[in-house]
C-alpha cells in the first residue's frame, strides 16, 4: 500500500496566511467582533447528531474559519477521513485499520476489511453481550452456590477502565439500580480492597476486561479476585460462575480458567481508548440494558455519519479540531479545559484526558521526522459549578490562555426546583464574563475604591465553544464522545501524527518490571540506575518491611 504521509501543515500557503491573519485578529477583543458583527453568534453555530455547537466566542473571524479551512484541505482532510472510514492501515506504526466506527454500524451496513465483514462480527458479538446481559439482569445466571448476582465488578485499566466508568457515572439514571457496579483499575491494592469490602463473593460478579490479557494491573487485580473469590467459595469450578473476560486474548483467557464461552472477543483494531462502544462496554451494558446501549451506539454514528458526509464548514468535530490547532500552535494555548455543567459527566473531563493526550501527545510526524509545531494540548477539567469555586480564578484572571469547552444541557434528569436553571445561568455567565470581561471603566461605575480597580477588572477575551443538547441520554453520550474521538482525528491529521499509537506508555511499564525484581531481590542492583533512582530504591527496601 502507497505510504500516504500529509504535506507539512507548516508547509502550506494557508498556515503562513494564518501566521500573519493571526497577528490582526490576537489584539482583536471579542467585544469588537461581537459589536461589529451582530450575526456572528447566528452564523457561528453548527448542529450534528443532536449536538450544538456555539463557537462564536472564539477569538475568530469569517477569515480566520477560511483559512483553517483550507488547511484542513490542504492536509487532505478529507482524504484521510475515507480511509478511516475504509479500513485501511492508518495505524501506522501498528500496521493497523482503526476502526471504532464500524462498532456502531447499523446490522444492516457492511464493511469489509482485510476480507472480513467486521459488521457482522461486531453485531454477533453485540447478540451475545445482550443475551448475557439480560441473564444477569433478570437474575437467570447464578453464581456458584445459586445465588442471583448482585455485585458487578470491572477489573480494566487506562482504556479498558476509564470509559465503562465513565459511561457507568454518565448513564446512572438509566441503571438498574438493584445491581452495584464497582471499577477497579490501580495496582495498589486498595483499590481491590476498597471496591469488595462490602461485597459478597457469592453474588458477585468479575468482568476481567483486557484486550491483551497481560496487562500487569490488570492481571494482578485479577488473581486478587480469585483468591477473594475461592477464599469462600474453595472450588475452582466456581470460577466459570463468577468470572467472564472481555478480550482479544482467547488463550490466556482460558488459562486463567474463565469458560471461553463466556468472553465477549473484539479486534486489534479497536484502539483501547475508542473501545468504550465495544464489548469492553459489558458493564455499562449490564448497567442501562440493551436497549440503551444500542441508543448510545446510534448516537454515536449519527455523529460518525456527520463527520462523513457533512461539509467541514458546518461539520462539529472538524470545527473542533481546527480551533484546537489554531489555538496550540498560533496562540501558543498548552491546555483546554473541558467543563460539563452536569454532575453526571463528571468523569468526562478524566476520559477526555485519556482520549485527547494519548491520540495526540506525539512528538514525531508518521514519517519519524521530528514535528515542528505543539502537538496535542493538555485537557483537564471538573463539572461546573464545583471549578467555579476553584481555578476559574486563573482562567479569568491568570496568564494563560485557556480555551475552554462548555457542556449542557436543556433539562435535568432530576429537576430539583430551580436548580438546573441555576446551574445553566451560571454556565452562560462564566462564557459571557470569560469573553467580554468587565473594563477598569465599568469597574469605576460600580463605586469600587481606586486601590481595587485593576484587581477588579476582567480583561476578557477568553474563548470558549459552547456544546449544548437537550438531554444527556445513552444517544447524547454516545454522539459526544464520537465528538471529541473525530475532532482528535481532525488535529492528528493535521499535525501528521499517528493519533492511535501510544509507544509513550512503553518505556515506564519496562522499567518497572525491571524494579520489581529487583525489589524482591532476584536481579542484583549494579549501576543500571542513576544515583537518584538507586538511592530511592535502597530507601524504599530499607522501609517497605517496617511499622
Ligand atoms: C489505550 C491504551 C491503553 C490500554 C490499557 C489496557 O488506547 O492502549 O490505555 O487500554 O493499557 O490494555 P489492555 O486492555 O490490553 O489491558
């Protein structure tokens, strides 16, 4: 297959004319460009897959949106998303297809890879998460000793875990609120412990989520929960009641001792990070019931279908990612901060981190030349209001610039007197104070002392998009987080990097595995540290055994 390496972005007429477009429009204050174009709000708005976008407070103009445009053509945007959508190898690095989209294809769709419907194989997979889901649900499947099964724990970690999780806090309201999901990912041994302290082995239930099956933390919780498990329930045999795995690692998964017949399989080409849709999902399916599930799949090909087909004008996640370069590399922003004005997104921004940082913290282009603009900003972030009350300060007043994206939602699912007006007033305030700030002058009117002016006065000029929908539903999510794994897409493409690799997170696992045994003394300690490494070492062996 020709090797398809994108033109430096920094190479092309459009990111010189943004260079210097970008040196009229940062002194420019959003107050000017709201008041000198009062259809800006109107036209800077676009709508997708039950989402809108409000992108009118960004520190933009009709030109600067051209401009981006043609940069995104430039880099054959366009190009790049039908390859995806094809199923070639655009994990390069991995020599992979990436293909999260096809998990929600409708049944009736095909796409054929490498001679494989992988439709098909997603849908029969899907069958099988239902029926299995269903069981536990209306308490058919029993554990070892005939016992319904209450508890639901999964054992997963960076991919594998901070999706069901998120999706877990995110779909609450629609679980089945008989049934306890717990999440255990960290090695240290508190999670476990904290998790199951109040469970009960015998209706209890462990998904054993991995895609390779070897992750250490991963598989370390999971003997933990055996030996929970069997300290009870003594028989091996009472495993294949309590224990199924989600994994492309069919073998190990046997070894371990969980039927086969009761893992849920996927594809090398569902990156961990974009697996929340696959059957690392069981959880969350377990949780809200195939119905919903199936509602957050369509959401999130409604959003695939209108990253696909929609001109990138008005296309919600190509204008995302475009904003996202212009602020990292022609405003030099390191961070975006992502803030859900709703309490069950609250593990969104966390998710986020994982999606955004891992796609595209990269430092090298697909070809291994060094990149030569920022690459993927930080994302961070809280639910509004609890953020209000804490590092607002510094998005208002600090130094940085912070572009921010705003979530919300028209109706509460639970409307508590006027608290979900409160809560959207205060959304709309901090977008409205964050752009326009409040001038030395208006301060002055205010009667405020001469002392306290300057520390009263807002600069403003803080840009935000604003993403709004009705509700948060299992459509609502899905249709979100394929949002953000497309606007991610768009910024990779851009900065021609591999956004689905993550050689980053090699380097670490190896060295710890190498002081692990060193630590129980089974690899002699010579000089294969530097001092400051070794003298940590030789402190934490002097004190790990003592009171
Ligand atoms: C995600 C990464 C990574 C992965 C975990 C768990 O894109 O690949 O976060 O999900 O390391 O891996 P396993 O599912 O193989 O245990």
């Amino acid at each position: 297959m020709a090797r398809t390496v994108p033109p430096r972005v920094t190479s092309l007429p459009a990111w010189k004319a943004l260079e210097s477009h970008h040196k009229e429009i940062a002194p420019r204050p959003l107050r000017e460009l709201f008041s000198e174009d009062p259809g800006r709000a109107k036209r800077m708005r676009a709508e997708g897959a039950g989402l809108l976008l409000d992108y009118s407070k960004n520190r933009i103009n009709d030109r600067t949106l051209e401009l981006l445009l043609e940069l995104a053509e430039g880099c054959r945007l366009s190009h790049h998303i039908r390859t995806m959508f094809e199923g070639q190898h655009i994990n390069k690095t991995e020599n992979r297809a990436v293909l999260h989209v096809a998990l929600r294809m409708p049944k009736s769709a095909s796409l054929v890879v490498d001679g494989v419907d992988v439709v098909k194989e997603v849908h029969e997979v899907l069958e099988r998460m239902e029926r299995f889901a269903r069981k536990i649900r209306d308490q058919s499947w029993k554990g070892a000793t005939g016992r319904s099964i209450k508890n639901i724990v999964n054992i997963g970690i960076g991919g594998s875990d901070l999706g069901p999780v998120m999706a877990y806090e995110a779909l609450r309201f629609f679980s089945d609120r008989r049934l306890v999901f717990r999440f255990v990912s960290n090695i240290d041994g508190t999670d476990f412990a904290e998790a199951t302290r109040d469970l009960d082995p015998e209706e209890t239930l462990f998904i054993v989520s991995s895609k390779t099956f070897t992750t250490l933390e991963t598989m370390t919780n999971a003997h933990t929960a055996r030996r929970w498990l069997l300290e009870k329930l003594k028989k091996e045999e009472s495993i294949r009641h309590h224990f199924v795995a989600v994994s492309t690692n069919a073998a190990a998964v046997s070894s371990f001792g969980i039927d086969t017949s009761n893992m849920f399989g996927f594809w090398d080409w569902v990156g961990g990070r974009y697996s929340m849709d696959s059957a690392i999902g069981l959880s969350t399916m377990i949780a809200v019931g195939p119905e919903n599930f199936r509602e957050m799949l369509a959401g999130f090909h409604a959003m695939d279908e209108h990253f696909r087909n929609t001109p990138f004008a008005r296309n919600l996640p190509v204008l995302m990612g475009l904003l996202t370069v212009w602020y990292a590399n022609f405003f030099k922003s390191q961070t975006v901060a992502v803030l859900p004005y709703d309490q069950y997104l609250k593990r969104f921004p966390a998710y986020l981190q994982q999606l955004t940082m891992e796609s595209n913290g990269k430092h090298v282009h697909l070809d291994g030349s060094p990149v030569d603009t920022a690459t993927g900003p930080i994302y961070w972030g809280e639910p509004g209001t609890n953020g209000q009350h804490s590092f607002y300060q510094l998005i208002h007043q600090g130094t940085h610039l912070i572009p921010i994206d705003f979530i919300g939602f028209a109706r509460s699912k639970n409307p508590l007197g006027d608290h979900h007006d409160i809560l959207m007033a205060n959304l709309l305030a901090q977008g409205e104070a964050l752009a326009f700030g409040k001038t030395a002058d208006e301060v002055r009117a205010d009667g405020v002392a001469e002392l306290q002016v300057p520390h009263r006065t807002f600069e403003g000029n803080r840009p935000s998009n604003t993403i709004l929908a009705p509700e948060l539903t299992p459509g609502t999510l899905g249709a979100l987080v394929a949002l953000y794994e497309h606007s991610v897409f768009t910024s990779g493409i851009l900065w021609g990097i591999d956004s689905f690799d993550q050689w980053g997170v090699e380097l670490g696992k190896v060295m710890a595995v190498r002081i692990i045994g060193e630590i129980a003394g089974k690899t002699p300690q010579g000089k294969v540290h530097d001092s400051g490494t070794a003298a940590l070492l030789d402190w934490y062996r002097e004190n790990r055994k003592k009171d």
